[in-house]
C-alpha cells in the first residue's frame, strides 16, 4: 500500500469518526432542544427549581447552557481526534526505519 492510499484510508476513518460525533451529538441536541422542552414540559413542570417550574426553565435557560455544552464538547473530542489522526498521517508520511527496510525487501 503506497503513502497516498493510506492517507486515504486515514482520511476516510477520520470523517467517519467526525460523523459518528456529530451524529451523536445531534441526537443528544433533538432530546434536550425537543423532547425535554416540548414533549415533557407538563411532566417537568411538577418540579420547580428557583422559583420556576421546571420545564419552563429547561426550555428557556437549561436548552441554551446545553446547547453550550454540546459545543464545548465537540470542541474537545474533535481536538482529541484531531491529534490522533494527525500522528496517524505523520506516520504514513514518515514511515519509521523498521518499515521502510520491510517494504524494501
């Protein structure tokens, strides 16, 4: 396999792994933004919390602070990700000493 397939397939695995994340990120952001806030509200609103009911304040304030979070999490598992397949790349582009004798033989 030469350099320039198995960055490919690198590239293919990372955007799979991309995907994957913002795929279930999306699904958390449906259940927070749509479920909570609309579907439950009723259920929700027997609690209160400072004063509010409870679904009243997902649905104004806890929505906006999770949709926050998703961001800050996406952030730092794509940083994650990001450098794992950036050592990734490095090594198909530098292959060590020890492989290059093995593919020359």
């Amino acid at each position: 396999m030469n350099e320039k397939e198995m960055i490919d397939g690198i590239n293919s695995r990372y955007w799979k792994t991309n995907l994957r994340v913002v795929g279930i990120l999306l699904v958390i952001w449906l259940i927070l933004g749509c479920v909570t806030s609309i579907w439950l509200v009723e259920w929700l609103n027997r609690v209160t919390f400072a004063g509010f009911r409870l679904g009243f304040w997902i649905a104004n304030q806890g929505a906006m602070i999770g949709f926050i979070l998703l961001i800050f999490t996406y952030a730092v598992v794509m940083n994650r990700i990001d450098e794992q397949f950036e050592k990734e790349i490095k090594s198909a582009q530098n292959p060590s000493p020890a492989e290059s004798e093995d593919s020359g033989s």
